[in-house]
C-alpha cells in the first residue's frame, strides 16, 4: 500500500489574457492554448475556454480576421471573490 499521495503537477495560474493565435487557438500571457467552446441557446452565446496543448500552425493575419466570429481577445477582470471574462474587439 502507498503511503505517498500521487504525484500531481502545479495548477498554473489563471491567465490575465488570451490573445487569438489561429482559428479555434488562443495563447495566454504564459504561450499555453486555449480551446473555445462555443454553447449557443436562444440566440445567445457562451464561451468556455479550456487549456489544451495543440500543435501551433501559422498565426492568423489582420485579413484572415476580419470574419471570425469570436473576439480576438479575452481579458480576465478580478471582481470581488467572483473572476468576469471581457472581450476587446480590435477591429
């Protein structure tokens, strides 16, 4: 019987921005990936954003931007006990 507790890796912290790398890719402050996960319901949406390791491709230029339909970046406001995700649109 193990007397040890399983080995677990550090939680990095939470990222402060996610900037858009290619489509359905963001980086964070810390060069990790994250995935959206779009939910839509009664015209609105949701975004989850889940931390994946992916294979980078080629970042997406200003023109290839113009349509995607998620904002280009995401900025973390600490509010309180409770963290709020904001977009900046840079258009």
């Amino acid at each position: 019987m193990a007397t040890q507790p399983a080995y677990r890796p550090e939680r990095p912290p939470h990222p402060d921005r996610l900037w858009i790398w290619e489509k359905h890719v963001y980086l964070d402050e810390f060069r990790r990936s994250w995935l959206p996960i779009v939910i839509e319901s009664d015209r609105k949406f949701q975004v989850i954003m889940r931390q994946e390791d992916v294979t980078l491709g080629a970042a997406m230029t200003s023109s290839q931007l113009v349509s995607y339909e998620l904002p280009l970046m995401w900025q973390l406001y600490p509010e309180g006990s409770s963290e709020t995700w904001r977009t900046c649109y840079l258009n």
